[in-house]
C-alpha cells in the first residue's frame, strides 16, 4: 500500500481490510442497485488529489456564480451535475497527463501532483462539490428582500452569516441520520443511481466486456447527442411541439373546454414532446413505479377531481380567478397589490388592509396548501407506523448488525467521527444565534423552534425521498407556524421557514450525496471535506454574487430592469407578505372573515389516513395493494402545482409507465443496462443544449423567426383561455 501515500491523506493501510467474498451472489438485494452499482472496490485508487481539489474548487466557483446570477433573470438556467461530470472529465484527464509526476516530501507528508491515471472517485469528488452547490443558496432571497423591498437592509457579514448557517447547519444535522439513511441497503436514493450509472458509463474500460451489447459510453454519448439535437426543436425551433393542446383545437373560444384541456389550465389530453417539461417534477426513469403510481392517483384526485367541483362549483368566488394561478387576487378578480396593505416598514397596517380588503386565490392553489398540511402530518404518521420497529432496532444496534456488499466494503475506510458533526452543528448554532438576535432577524426562541422542527422532520422526509425519490417540503408548516406566532412579521417568517426548511432540505442533500460516495466507494472523512468547503465557498460566491447584482444594475428586480426581473425572489416576496405581514389567521384562519380555514382539516387527514390504511393492511394481510399506497407521496403528488403545471405531471407519468413499468417488465435487458444510463444522457443533451441557446443566442437578444409553432405572443399552446377566469377575462 506504499503507493497509497503518496497522494492520499487517509491511509487504509494500517486498517485491517474486511473479508469479503465477490461472489457472484454477494451482491445488494435491491435489483436496481445492482444493475446501477458494481459490487467491487479498489481502495488504492486515488481520490484525495491535488487534481480533485483543483477542479473541484474551480466548478464549485463557476457554478456558483453562474447559478445565482441566472437565478435572478427572466429566464433562468442551472449547471447541474451531468454537465459538470461531462465537461471535467476531460479536464481530468489533461492534467493527469500534463502534470509532474514528481513526489514532494513536506514535514513527512508526501504527496505527488499526478498520482496516476484519472480516476472516477476523482470524478466523483468533483461532482459531489458541484451538486452541493447545484442550487442558490435559500438565503440570499431574505438579503435581496430586505434591500429591495422592506428597507431594512443589513450589513454585508449579517447576510453572510444568515446563508452560511442555514446552508451548513443541515450538514451538520446529516451526520446524525446518515446511519440510518445511508448504510441500510432498502434506503435506496434512487436519483443517485442515476448519478452512479453516468459516471460508470464514463470511465468504462475500452476492455470491458459487453458480450455483444453497444458499451455505455458509446450508448451515453449517442444519446446524449440526440438528446442535444433535438432540444432545438422544443426548446428554440418549434416550442409549441412541447405544449401540444389538442383538444383545447377542437374549440379554441370555449372558455370551459381551454381551461380543462389547455397547457395553462388543468392539461387533459395535452402532449408534450419535451424530455424538459415532462421531467420537470417527475423523473420518471428514475422513481419506482409503485411510487408513480402513488402520484398518478394524488394527481387525479386533486387536479381532476377536487379542482374542477370547487372551480365549478363557485367555491369562495373561485370563477373570478383562472383554474390554476398562484397570483394573489382582491374579490373582484383584480391583481392583488400588496404594496397598497403595508406600511413604509413593511409591515401590516390594519386599516390599509381593512380598507382594501382581504386577498384571494384561486381554488387550485387553496386545495394545494390543504394537501400540503395533510402530506405533513402523513408523512409522520406513515413512518412511525411503517418504520418505526426498524428506526429503534438501528438506533439499539448501530453499526453492529448485517450489512449489504456496499457498506461491508466501505468498512475499509475510516469513518467521520461523530464529534466532527457534533463540532460543526454547536459552531453553526452558535453563529445562528448570532444571526437572529444580534441583526434582529428573529427571536432566538423562534430559532430554537425551526431547528426542532426540521430535526423532527429530517428522518421521516429522509425515508420518504430514500424510498420513493418524492420530497415533502417543510416551507408550508415552517410559515403556518411562525405566521401564528409572530404575525405581521415578514423578515421573520421567512427567516423562520428558512432555518426550518432549508435545513431539513440541506440535511437530505448532504445525506443524497453521502449515498453516492457509499455506491462509489468514496471515503467518508475525504467526501465530508470536500462537502464541507465547496458549501462555504458556494455560499459566499452567491451572496457576493446577488449583492454585486442589486448595486450595480439599474431597476434591478423590476420590469424596467429586464432581463433581471427576479421572478422567483418575488414568489419569495409574495409568501413572505401572505404568511408573514398578513399572517395565516386573516387567510386560513377566523380572523377578519377568512375565507380558506377549512384547508387547515388537512392536518387531521393526513393523520387519519395512514392509520386507517394501516389497520386495513393487518386486516387484510392478502391484499397485496393496500401495502402499496404511501400517502406521503400520494398527498406530496400536486406540492408543486402551482408553479408547476398538471400536463407536466401527465406527460411524465406517461413516460414513467413505458420505462419503469414496461420496460423493466418486458425488456429488462435493456432496463438493466441502459435505463438510468438513458435518463443522464437526456438530462445531459437538454442541460447542454439550454446553455448553447442562451449564451449564443438569445443573451445576444437574438430570437427564432415567429410563425405558427413560435407565436409572437408567446401562447405556445394556441389555447389562449386556458390561463382566463370562467368569464372568459384574461387577468
């Protein structure tokens, strides 16, 4: 093990190596594990290099900058993992060529700049600080909102210290979970398999034997390819090919038909031929069918059931709003102006609000947070009923007890300490307190109460995504719970729902990519280092980013400031003035004639409904089904509609049954072999092909000519009533 000195910190040669048989058989006993993951390991394969660093601080810049300054224009774009992986590798292997081979001894560490060939732990590496970092730090919106909105800007190290904490303390809190999410082998994170089988496919060996099958690199990159060529024609040449509303065409005028069948209304019978938009909230190559299924009948019994009776209906005046909008409204169907409600603070002035009225939406988005309060309270219940035996066996257990191929061969490598998480959780909570009570954020109780509520949630959401690859969000329960307590308050309720929310959704995060060292076999101490650092440096390049931003363009957060228009910062606004100056009492609850306090029952349903299908199940030992429905998915089904749109749900359901029920029944072959493979080649060509046409084209303001499949008015589904209220009036 001479070798493994010289370029790796760790050393696992003083650690006795486990015995473990490669049998054949000795493999995971979760089938798509062991299509996606090699049951192998090389631990003298370098991976703590020079090289990693090198290229993985660099993309953790790149992409971090790059993110958040899209993030605040009209037309957003993230760099995610697949293009990072693609465009790295080869600069991987340039310095593995071009860099000295030489060992240098410092104080007795040696080291060496090119240790050998690229390898894909490198790589792994290097993808893992990027995907850390994938998304803008959550924070930088509360920043943005108190210079831009509520006149109550803070100094630059206040927002510094406000995004370092709420994105590090959830990697902290992954350290408690991570034995039980992340060694068990049936907590399978099924999007990291599709991570696992890209970078497989990337360093596939020339000799590698496919017994006459096309080899996954050449299969990745011909799809990737078309995947590339093809993304033209929906995402430039002919976008209405992605919205395609046939029915809406059989009477374009009738308002009812374009709000049922239309892309803007509820989506029935609307085709898209768009790998982006029908992958938009379902990954469908990716998430297990009896878990599509679960979606499939939420969607159908909120989207196409309980919307159009309350829509048709005429509950709470829902015909003066469009079917689906997540526009806040004033009871005559006007645009709501939240500026005409609050003082020059920011704040809630009674009388300005009881002389404008109270606000409305429109029933879609009132039914939506009923169902989030029920997915909540689902969620917990579900897993105490369903797994709660195997989390308080693990907990008495810890490491001690059977393990599957993968963990046994992670046994070779040092773990992280326990004290390090424990170090790092007491650090970020000391500055979090800081934070809230030193820049008045919020009270320090407030703080205490956002940790314990995403601490309560981290384990049972964890289940859930580990599972079924769904998510839960705690941004609706965070706001309902601050929005009681602290009313009129806006700057701490989306601080409040940022520490409860953001940390419990950082946490699984960390824990996502802490499953994909374990397939990877990459070691603890060197992933939780990199994790660690790229999240630092992300979080500042972010801030620095939106801060530069703000101070240098003119109307920046406005139309006038086109391209910077800020969209989902005002979404972000507009919560924070629903929630937070209005406060949850005058909108679902009694208070001045709140009109949608029945949504809040969803708590007692979503507690009700496991339970009861629960019972059945022991009742009913033979009926295979009942075992099947999860209610935390089925509920989680429409969490993000609105923004999202219903015929994405259909149309990516629609692909779920050809690849993950079809394929994997009838062509398992294939399915075995390329099906993950396929899904980061799409994401891959789409990701790239995105980025070609803005920076090449439309950034220099360039456009497609107009004509029928790129209408000028940009009604990319011909169906222009399908966004009007039931009077036909376009809002």
């Amino acid at each position: 093990m001479e070798k493994e000195e010289v370029y790796v910190n760790e050393k696992v040669d003083d650690i006795e190596a486990p015995q473990v048989d490669l049998e054949e058989e000795d493999d995971s006993p979760i089938e798509e594990v062991r299509v996606s993951v090699p049951n192998t390991d090389d631990p003298t394969m370098p991976y703590n290099t020079f090289r990693m660093w090198f290229l993985g601080l660099f993309w953790t810049c790149i992409i971090s900058f790059v993110n958040q300054f899209f993030y605040l224009r009209q037309t957003q774009i993230a760099i995610g993992y697949s293009v990072v992986a693609l465009l790295s590798l080869p600069m991987g292997h340039f310095m593995a060529r071009v860099l000295p081979t030489h060992q240098f001894n410092i104080g007795g560490w040696r080291f060496s700049l090119n240790p050998g060939p690229f390898s894909i732990k490198e790589h792994v590496l290097i993808g893992t600080m990027v995907a850390c970092n994938s998304g803008t730090a959550y924070a930088v919106d509360i920043v943005i909102l108190q210079k831009l909105w509520y006149n109550s800007e803070k100094p630059f190290i206040a927002g510094m210290f406000l995004v370092l904490t709420t994105q590090i303390t959830g990697f902290a809190m992954a350290g408690i979970i991570r034995r039980f999410l992340v060694r068990p082998a049936h907590m399978v994170w099924p999007g990291t398999l599709v991570v696992a089988s890209l970078f497989r496919s990337l360093h596939a060996q020339q000799h590698e034997d496919d017994h006459g099958r096309m080899p996954r690199m050449k299969y990745f990159l011909i799809i990737t390819t078309g995947s590339f060529l093809y993304y033209w024609i929906p995402g430039f040449i002919f976008p209405t090919i992605g919205t395609i509303a046939w029915i809406c065409w059989i009477n374009p005028n009738n308002v009812v038909l374009s709000q049922i069948t239309g892309s803007n209304g509820l989506g029935v019978g609307v085709i898209a031929f768009d790998w982006a938009a029908a992958t938009t909230y379902i990954a469908p190559m990716v998430t297990p069918w009896f878990a599509q299924v679960n979606i499939l009948i939420g969607f159908i019994l909120v989207a196409w059931i309980m919307v159009p009776w309350a829509y048709y209906t005429n509950l709470w005046d829902s015909k003066n709003y469009p079917i689906v909008s997540a526009v806040l409204y004033q009871a005559n169907g006007s645009e709501y102006d939240k500026s005409l409600v609050l003082n020059a603070q920011g704040l809630l002035d009674e009388n300005l609000y009881q002389a404008y009225g109270p606000l409305r939406m429109d029933s879609f988005f009132a039914l939506t947070y009923g169902v989030g309060f029920a997915g909540l309270t689902a969620t917990l219940v579900h897993v105490i009923l369903y797994n709660g035996k195997e989390i308080v066996e693990r907990w008495k257990s810890a490491r001690h007890e059977n393990e599957d191929i993968h963990s046994r061969l992670m046994s070779v490598y040092p773990e992280v300490p326990d004290w390090w998480y424990g170090l790092l959780f007491v650090v970020t909570l000391a500055l979090s307190f800081v934070t809230c009570v030193v820049w008045d954020y919020m009270p320090w109780w407030a703080l205490i109460l956002a940790l314990c509520i995403a601490l309560i949630f981290v384990l049972p959401v964890g289940i859930v995504q580990a599972v079924t690859n769904q998510q839960p969000g705690l941004n609706i329960v965070t706001e309902y719970v601050i929005g009681y307590l602290l009313p009129g308050h806006a700057i701490a309720n989306v601080t409040f729902k940022t520490y409860g929310y953001i940390v419990n959704y950082q946490a699984l995060n960390f824990v996502s990519d802490l499953k994909l060292g374990h397939y990877m076999k990459i070691p603890p101490r060197t992933m939780f280092m990199a994790q660690l650092v790229s999240a630092v440096i992300s979080c500042i390049i972010n801030l620095g980013t939106a801060v530069w931003l703000i101070e240098t363009r003119p109307n920046v957060c406005t139309q006038a400031g086109y391209p910077f228009t800020c969209r989902s910062t005002k979404t972000f606004y507009s919560a924070s003035v629903i929630w937070g100056a209005i406060g949850p009492a005058r909108v679902f609850g009694s208070k001045d004639g709140a009109l949608y306090s029945p949504v809040q029952w969803g708590f007692v349903v979503g507690i009700m409904l496991p339970l009861v299908f629960w019972l059945a199940a022991k009742k009913f030992p033979h009926v295979g089904w009942l075992k099947l429905v999860h209610w935390p998915v089925l509920l989680a089904a429409t969490s993000n509609m609105p923004p999202g749109l219903p015929y994405m749900y259909t149309n990516g359901l629609f692909l779920g049954f050809i690849f993950a029920f079809i394929a994997r029944r009838y062509y398992y072959g294939w399915w075995s072999r390329y099906n993950y493979l396929t899904s980061a080649a799409l994401d891959t060509g789409v990701a790239i092909c995105g980025l070609v046409i803005f920076f090449a084209i439309q950034s220099w303001d360039g456009a497609f000519p107009f004509w029928w499949g790129n209408p000028e008015d940009e009604n990319m589904d011909h169906c222009m009533y399908g966004s009007a209220n039931y009077y036909g009036e376009i809002l």
